[in-house]
C-alpha cells in the first residue's frame, strides 16, 4: 500500500495538483467578480474530470452549480456497512505578495520534498489525498465503506455557502460513522497530529469620532480628545492592557475543570509547543507557563486589532490630529461560547456611555462558533492508533487550534452522531495564507497512507 501510495503522487497526483496550482481560484470574499472571472468553476471542473479518470469501480461523481453560489464536488463510491465522509475544499486565499525569489503564487515549483504554490497545502491536496486513499485501499484487497467526498469552493470565505449544500445531500449522506476532515495542522515529528479544539470568533469594526475632519495636533491636543486615546480606554473595558487577558466573563468565561484538563494535556503531549511561533531573541511569551499559554491559545478569549482606518501611514503623516478611527477587531472565544452573545456584549460595553461624549460605534460583521471535541469512541480509537501505528514512527498525538474553522462547526452540528477526525499538514512552516505557501510531499504521503489504512477493512 506505501509504495503504490509513493508511486501514486509522484507520478499522477502530483503532477496534477501542480496544475490546479495554476488556477488563480481566489475565494469569493477576496474576488467578488468571481462567478464572471470564472477561475472557480474551472478548478471545479478541473477536479471533477480528474477524479472522473480514476479508477475506483461504481464512483458517482457530480459537479453542484446553482445559481448565485459556489461550485461543490459530490462523491459517492458504493462500499460495506458504515458511511465515511470525507471533507476537503479548493477555493484558495489571494496571492499576498511578495514571494521569495524563484516562487510564484499561481506556479507551482517543486524544492526537494516541498511543493510551493498558493491553494497547495490549503486545500489543493485534499481531493488527491481522499481518492488516493480509496483506491489504495481497494488495490490492497480491502474492504471499504461507502465513502463520501465533498469538496466546497467558499472554506477561505467562511464556508459561505456549505450549509446549503449539507442540507441538500444531508438525506443521502445519512449518518457517516466517522467524518475525516482533511484540513487541519500538523504540529511537526513524524506522528498523526488530530485537533480536537477550535475557538470560535466575532469580528466587528469599532469606530470613534470626535471633531469633524482634522486638526493641527499642537493646537488641538490638551483640548480635544484623542480619537486614539478614546479607542484604547473603550478596548480597556474588555482587556487587560498588560496581560492581554479578556476580563468580561460573557465573552471569557472562567475555564471548567474540562477545559483546564484539556489545557494541561494538550501541554504536555506538545512541549515544544512554543516553537513554531519562532519569538525573536529578547521576546517574552504572553504567559509564563507552558500550560497557561496553551490554555491562552486554545480554550480563551483574545482580542487583536488587525486593521485600523483613518491614520496616515508613519511616512506619509504631518503634524495632524484625526477626528475619525476604525478598528477592525478579531475576538477569538472560547469554544462552546455563543458568538451572537459575545456580539450583543461587545456592542453593549463599547458603545454605552463612551468617553467624553465622543460618537462610538460598534459594528459586528461575522463570526463563528468554537468546537471541543468529544473522546473517541473504543472501536475509533482502536482504528486510529492501528492506522497511525502504520504509517508513523510515533504514536498520534492530540493538539488544538487557536484559530477558528467555520466548516467545522456546520459538520459537527449536521452530524452530531458520527465521530470528526480532524487532521491535516499544515505547519507554521506551510505558510498558509501568507507568502510562499508549501507542502511536504512526504507529509500528504503519510496522511493519505493513513486514511486508506483507517477506512479498509482487512478481515
């Protein structure tokens, strides 16, 4: 099964996925001409006649288009008994140059064990994987499932459009026994990494005014407010200046024993957790112990402000004082807290009697809930470890996210029955998102190893 796996992406998977590389298939909240710049429903079309071409006996494969809406990919491939799912998406984040010398978003290049391109490691290789594995486990003499695939175009936009689609084939899904989510963090070593938590998250923009327009700062300072000291007083109302911890318990409620265990376990399977946020010698972590920054990271409430309108750049700027601020910002929650509460409360604690009468605004525009996994079941568990003892040199090992995946959450709540394996190749270093996006090969290698082993039936 390994060697058929290695040959499978060196010579077929590969070279296709370098090509859907090409495809500037740039997610619907960063293009939003996507449907008349048509690179969506090329990569679509170029997955479906892709995986049209494998050869996996009984597949259905089915292109969704209705109108106004993204494109997903539907698989069913007949099998024994339980129904897998497996999840994946091929909508890609926008280039966000500059790329190193010798890389280019949208052509892929292949260093060694790594494969650069935008959309590669974020989300581009999760079809190869899922059918890789299927047919691996087919040619090995197994038995399989009946698995299901999806592929969705709108994961980088919030997953705008995925609750349709899960209603609309929810009734001929049914009731997977395990979902295996192919696009989650590796958190490096040669072992399985799944994630069990998510946070969740409330963006808004909170703006303040005061005089209209501009002012000379030395004529108007000591007199009129600053727009900026009026901002940093109201986000004091809802975080610690110095510590940075989120002193509203609706928003931060205190962590329950769970939490606190969780917390605990995550710091001591991953104690060189701290490592791929490569600090800068001098700089100090948010907290002092490792379990207290990974429960800051995973089970808490944090605040960034991630963009600020209304200030001139450093270079350009005179001496001028603005009489308007927009803050964009990004409330990370704990999982299990309810976004459309934290919402109310950010808007009820920001606005009401604001600093020196000035106009305060708070405007919430998106968010998400978070995600606590429940223990796997013995048979799955059993499953996991015989599969991971396969295909790694170490026993699988169970992490978090800081971040938050809205995907997730529409899965757990369509399927609250089945059990979510949350598992992936991204690292730090896969810079997703960002510049020089990339894939380990021997990475996708592995983890497509590990979902053919996980889905056959040997006896």
């Amino acid at each position: 099964m390994k060697q058929w796996i290695d040959e499978y992406w060196e010579r077929e998977a590969l070279p296709a996925l370098m090509e859907f590389g090409t495809i500037p298939n740039v997610s619907p909240a960063f293009d939003h001409a996507w449907s008349e710049h048509g690179h969506m429903d090329r990569a679509a079309a170029f997955l479906k006649t892709w995986a049209e071409g494998r050869d996996v006996p009984g597949m259905m494969v089915e292109l969704m288009r209705p109108d106004m809406r993204t494109p997903l990919l539907f698989i069913e491939i007949p099998g024994e008994g339980e129904t897998v799912l497996m999840y994946g998406h091929l909508d890609k984040q926008p280039p966000m140059l500059p790329w190193r010398e010798g890389l280019d978003p949208w052509s892929p290049v292949r260093e060694g064990d790594l494969l650069y391109g935008r959309g590669i490691a974020d989300d581009g290789y999760s079809l190869f994987a899922a059918l890789g594995a299927v047919e691996a486990a087919l040619k090995s003499g197994a038995k399989i499932p009946r698995i299901c695939i999806m592929i969705e175009a709108s994961e980088e936009s919030g997953s705008l459009d995925l609750e349709h689609y899960v209603a609309v084939l929810q009734e001929r899904i049914g009731t997977p026994r395990i979902v295996i989510t192919l696009d989650s963090e590796d958190r490096g070593g040669d072992r399985l990494w799944l994630t069990q938590s998510l946070r969740g998250l409330v963006n808004g923009l909170l703006t303040v005014e005061t005089i209209p327009g501009t002012m000379h700062s030395g004529l108007a300072s000591g007199v009129v407010p600053s727009t900026g000291r009026i901002m940093r007083m109201l986000l004091s109302r809802i975080e610690n200046p110095v510590t940075g911890h989120i002193i509203n318990e609706v928003i931060n409620p205190p962590l329950d024993a769970h939490k606190k265990e969780y917390a605990s376990a995550v710091a001591k399977a991953v104690p060189d957790f701290l490592d791929g946020y490569e600090l800068p010698r001098g700089l100090a972590a948010a907290a002092d112990t490792l379990p207290e920054l990974v429960a800051n990271n995973l089970v808490r409430a944090g605040l960034e402000v991630t963009g600020i309108t209304g200030l001139p750049t450093a270079e350009g700027s005179g001496n001028v004082m603005v009489g308007k601020l927009t803050a964009r910002l990004s409330m990370r929650i704990p999982p299990g807290v309810d976004p459309d509460t934290v919402a109310t409360e950010l808007k009820r604690v920001l606005e009401e009697e604001p600093p020196y009468g000035a106009h305060v605004t708070f405007t919430p525009t998106d968010g998400g809930w978070g995600w606590i996994a429940k223990p796997f079941t013995t048979e799955t568990l059993a499953r996991i470890t015989e599969a991971s003892s396969e295909c790694y040199s170490a026993p699988f090992g169970q992490s978090g996210i800081g971040a938050s995946i809205p995907f997730v959450e529409i899965m757990v709540r369509t399927f609250p029955h089945s059990e979510h394996v949350l598992t992936g190749i991204l690292s730090q270093s896969s810079h997703a998102h960002g510049p020089n996006e990339n894939m380990s090969i021997e990475k996708v290698k592995k983890l497509t190893h590990f979902v053919a082993v996980l889905i056959s039936n040997r006896s």
